[in-house]
C-alpha cells in the first residue's frame, strides 16, 4: 500500500472517529516550499459533510495521523490546509527499496491486456519530410515508448500516402521534364527528387492558369481546366486501372522516395514495426463502403458518389467514395483500420498522430467505424497537435519553402558546434567525438524543445533558443546528466557501500528529502503523461528533477561528505537521478551523453 493510500485510510478514520461522518474522498496536495511539510491534505472540500472550524478538524486529523501511521512525524495547519510532515526513516526506506532497480517507473505489459498501435509519420511519397513531419514523429514515437513504459504493449506503425492526385503530380512533372534524372545521376536523396517535381508542377501550373487567364477566362475556370492538371488527372485513372506503364513509374519514384524516408527516419532515431500503403488498403475501405451501402450506413446519391448523412449525431455529411467510383482519404483510413485489426488481432485500439486540422476528420472517421459495427471503434484516439511555425513564416510544400527535416538536423548539430566551441567545454575530445556529441546535442535540443510543448499548442521554433546550457532545454538536462556521471565517474559507484540502515532519520539533509520526493513522483508521471498522450508531462517532470538536483549539489558536499554512510546515500541519489533522466529522455527519444 502507498503512502498516500495509508493516509488517505487513516483520514477517513479520524473523521468517522471523531465526527461519525464517513468521507468518500480526501484531496491531497503536495506541500507549498514555505511551509514545512510533505503532504498536505485539503480541509476545505471536508466542510460540506463536517461541520465545524477548518483548524480545528485539521488539528484533530493532524493528532489521529501522529498517533496511529508511523511515517507521519508532525503537522502543522495553516489555515485550511493540514501539512503533514513525513519522517526520513519512511524516505530513506523507499530509497533503497528503488535505488537498484534501472528500470524504476516502468510497468511491465500484462499478457491479458489489449495491445494499441500508434500511427506517426504517415508522409505523402510526393516530397520530402519538413518541420511539421518531425514534430509529428517526434510526438508518436515518443507517445508510443511512453505506452509501453506504462504497460502496455504497443506496435509503431505509419500509413504511407502513396497513391492520389498529389502523387501523379510529381511523376507527370518528372516525365515532362525529368529527362531521365535519378538519385544517382543527380546526387541527391530520392525524396529530395521527388519532391523537387512536386514544385516544378505547381509552377507549370501556374504558368498555363495565368495564361488562361490572359485569353480571356476566369480564374476558377482556368484553375479546373489547366493542361498540365487535367492530364495529372488522367494519369490517376490510369494508375487505378492499372495502366503496365503508369504503374511502373509510380513504383520507380516511390522506390526512390522510400530510401529517402529510411535515411531521414534514422537521423531522427525513430523507426516502425510494421508499415501500410495507401494503395494496398483503399481498395478494403471501398470494399466496406459497399458494405455500409447494404447496412444502410451510407447512401448512394443520383451521381453516383456515396455519402454518410452524420447530422443526426451534430456533424455533417460526409463523402466516402466519389462518382466516377474513386476513393477519397475516408475510405482509405477505413480500409486501413479494418486491415490493422486484421493483421493484429491483439490490437484494442488505436493512437493517430495528426495536425489538428485534421480534428474533423477523426471524429467521422470514428463515428463511421462505430456504425459499421466494430466494438474497438470507441477505444480510437486522434493525437491532435498544433502546427510548428517558424520566425520566417508558414511553410507551403508545393511552393518549395518548407524546412526539409534533414537540413533542420544538421543544422541541429551545427548550431550545436557553434554554441560549444564557444563555450570551450571540449578539451580533448577527438574529432569523432565531437562530431558525435554535436549531433547527440543537436538532436537533443530539437527533440525536447518540441516535446516539452503540451502537443495541443502550436510551437514557434527557434534553434538558437533550444541549443542552450541553461533554462528549460535538453542541453542543460544533459549537462547535468553528465555532470553526474563525473561524480560517479571519481566516486567509483561499486566501492561505494549501501546505505541501509542509513543514520539517524532526523540527519537527512532537507535537499536529499526533496529530491527522494521528487524521483518518488517518476511512477506516477510515467502513468499520467501515458494517460494524457503527453510528452509534455515527462520532459518537464525531468526539468524539475534536474533542478532538484542541482540544488542538492549546491548545498550538499557529495564526495566531500563527513562520513562514508552519508557519502554512500549521496553518491547513489546522485546515480538513480542520473538513471530516472536517461529513462525519462528515453521516452523522449533522447539520448544523453556520458562526457560533456
């Protein structure tokens, strides 16, 4: 039983002693820096049940609490507030029940549980990955690790967009205009081709509407009726009869793309464990339009396309396959969700990592699996998050202004060789070396910079501002992880005895009682940031942990202590600190150096 339960157990009982009042719920707090204390239980909500002065039933609980838990050692109220001061035998007990184990916070999976896939990335084969690429597999991997380290099994997976107007845009422009240019005769990545394509249509297209224009037709006409799109168009038609020549084309140019994607996706640290196309699971969703016909689930208009009327349920209607019998993204994503299901039959439900432009989308996509009558419909979740602006402005793909994520990576690393070799921190490194921790810095920053972000706000980014050794950024987290692995480095951890039986508990340093507290909070943030789908809730809960800390080194002679028992109990707080970070940025996607 924890702590908190055996208080909340012993609350309960003063009141029903006292009062004859049996309380449903207790609120507890944790105790504000000025006053003295650990715990701090919220007398206010008490009053609609207990009648009386909020001191005074403070006062009595406070005195029940002293009497009968052994862990409480006084109280104090202020107020309406009972602050509840825990004695350092109960923290000194916890740590060393914790302080071996490397994997303190994590939950192992239960066989029985329902696993979840997280979907992340799911790029178009049209360009290549920019910014708002990164946040979102930034996000998803890091959602996903932080599932398992919850308890629950999980499988990565992404939706690679490969079929569709946008793709045949890229390779009609290649066609008209690529002259037999490939990754290897160009020197560079096959999604930078690609993508290279994707900009050069947009410009043709302009060019011809702007000429329609000029003949003497409107804009809207010119728009629909350009050349260049109609002929784009067409190919679409022929890429799903299965035209021998479209289809090879398209294979030739998403082979090209998806070698860029496995570069673009291993700089960044993330990966897969399993992979769908567009193109192989459309033709499932149109299969299940025909399906939703019969159930009455969707309706077919005089044109042919058919719709899903949601008005009833306070949405709209919404198409699910067009006229000339051709999928849209809903009868993919339908199709996708099915064949998930199919292939993992242990899935429960599922995360989609998506802009929050998408939001609508979502909330169709699952009211519509609802209605086909799949009973993991309601356990479907939409990670929606904010867009990431840069100083500069909005990026547009197809105008060629977006910030390809492998340049925002080695710029990353730059930034962070500058801002080192400024700071002269790298004596006797060697050149390899370096360039490895540039890179591990780099990539720090970007990562915890996004991360740190609650996933609902949009970010500005600035790279200048995420690469700093002081503040909320993951540099200065691995600093301090470093700095610890010095400590440990000179104290030679294994010659270091356990602190059992520690000291007297009335001799433990009030800096090495707040951070037992603050590693004792880990658990309980691991399972609340998986609750809330939030990166957000770990990467500040390490920026807490990591002040924690160097307040304690501030105060407190670690290697310098005046005995061996109080520099054992120092020197191993110092290396669980160090352990719950590397964890903590683990589930961030973040490595930290050992030397920095």
């Amino acid at each position: 039983m924890s702590l908190q339960e055996t208080l909340l157990n012993y609350v309960k009982q003063a009141v029903k002693s006292d009062f004859k009042i049996e309380l449903e719920t207790v609120e507890f707090q944790a105790t504000r820096k000025e006053f003295a204390g650990d715990i701090t239980v919220v007398i206010f909500p008490m009053l609609r049940f207990v009648k009386g002065n909020p001191v005074q039933i403070g006062e009595i609980i406070g005195n029940y609490l002293v009497e009968h838990v052994a862990e409480v050692k006084a109280f104090n109220v202020v107020k309406g507030f009972l602050n509840i001061e825990i004695s350092d035998a109960y923290y000194i007990c916890f740590f060393n029940s914790i302080k071996d184990n490397k994997m303190y916070g994590f939950v192992s999976p239960k066989a029985e549980e329902k696993a979840i896939m997280v979907e992340y990335s799911s790029p178009n084969t049209n360009k290549p990955l920019h910014l708002g690429h990164v946040r979102n597999n930034l996000l998803g991997y890091s959602v996903a690790e932080i599932l398992k380290a919850s308890g629950k099994k999980v499988y990565k997976t992404q939706i690679i967009n490969d079929r569709g107007i946008h793709i045949c845009k890229s390779m009609l422009a290649w066609k008209r205009f690529g002259n037999g240019e490939t990754p290897e005769s160009s020197g560079l990545k096959g999604d930078k081709l690609v993508g290279n394509y994707y900009v050069k249509f947009d410009q043709e297209y302009k060019k011809e509407i702007q000429d329609l224009i000029s003949k003497g037709g409107s804009e809207d006409d010119a728009k629909k009726h350009a050349p260049i799109l109609i002929e784009a168009q067409n190919m679409l038609l022929k890429w799903e009869a299965g035209d021998e020549e479209v289809v090879a084309l398209w294979k030739k140019m998403n082979g090209w793309v998806y070698e860029g994607f496995a570069e673009s996706y291993k700089n960044l640290g993330v990966d897969f464990d399993t992979l769908y196309y567009e193109s192989n699971t459309y033709l499932l969703g149109k299969e299940f339009v025909a399906e939703g016909l019969k159930l009455g689930v969707f309706q077919k208009e005089d044109d042919g396309s058919v719709w899903c009327d949601l008005t009833e349920d306070g949405l709209d209607k919404k198409i699910v396959q067009r006229a000339d019998g051709t999928a849209v993204y809903m009868t993919q994503d339908i199709g996708t969700a099915i064949q998930r299901i199919k292939d993992f039959p242990d899935v429960g439900g599922m995360v989609y990592t998506v802009g929050n432009e998408q939001d609508y989308h979502f909330q169709v996509l699952f009211l519509i699996l609802k209605k086909l009558g799949f009973e993991w419909a309601k356990n479907l979740y939409h990670l929606s998050y904010g867009m990431v602006d840069l100083p500069s402005g909005k990026m547009k793909s197809r105008e060629g202004t977006v910030v390809d994520a492998d340049d925002l990576i080695d710029d990353m690393s730059s930034t962070a060789e500058e801002i080192s070799e400024e700071l002269g921190k790298l004596d006797g490194y060697s050149k390899e070396e370096k360039k490895e921790l540039y890179k591990t810095i780099g990539l720090g920053a970007l990562k915890y910079y996004v991360l740190k972000v609650d996933p609902k706000k949009r970010i500005l980014f600035d790279p200048k501002e995420s690469i700093d050794f002081q503040g909320n950024t993951g540099p200065f987290i691995q600093y301090t992880y470093a700095r610890i692995q010095s400590i440990l480095r000179k104290a030679n951890l294994n010659d270091v005895g356990a602190p059992d039986g520690y000291r007297d508990e009335t001799q433990l340093h009030p800096k090495e009682k707040e951070l037992i507290k603050q590693i004792q909070l880990f658990p309980e943030v691991v399972q609340n940031a998986a609750d809330n789908h939030s990166p957000a809730l770990i990467a500040n809960y390490t920026y807490d942990l990591v002040k924690e800390f160097n307040s304690f080194y501030q105060n407190v002679s670690i290697l310098g202590a005046d005995n061996d028992s109080e520099k054992a109990l120092r020197v191993q707080l110092s290396h669980v600190v160090a352990n719950t970070i590397k964890n903590s940025f683990g589930l961030l996607g973040i490595h930290v150096p050992e030397r920095m």
